[in-house]
C-alpha cells in the first residue's frame, strides 16, 4: 500500500514538473523554493526543475 501512495505521488510530481517547464522558459523559470513560499530571494532554476542536481535546494534541506 505504501509503494502505491508513493508511485502515485510521484507520477502527480512528475505531471506537475512537466506543466512547469512548459509554462516558464529558459531563463524565467522562478526556484520552486521561491514559487512555494520556502524562500522569497529572487532565485531562477538553471537545473530546469531538477532539483536533485541543485546546491541551493541541498543546502534548503539540510538547514530546514
């Protein structure tokens, strides 16, 4: 039951990650962290919505 509500919220990140990189191109693509409410510095995603390669996003986990 677990591995079935993780897929699902998996596939449900995936959708939602494939709609942001359709909306913001290239270099207007606002951080996730900023569009969240995490952070409001001014950040743009030059990983384009891979987080797992960010240092800002590592560094986000770590200290929250």
């Amino acid at each position: 039951m677990r591995k079935q509500k993780t897929n699902n919220r998996d596939k449900d990140v995936s959708r939602w990650i494939k709609r942001l990189k359709k909306r913001y191109l290239g270099s207007s693509r606002p951080c996730l962290h900023v569009m969240s409410g995490v952070t409001c510095a001014p950040k743009i995603c030059v990983w384009d919505y891979e987080c797992y390669h960010c240092e800002y996003d590592q560094m986000l986990d770590a200290v929250l």
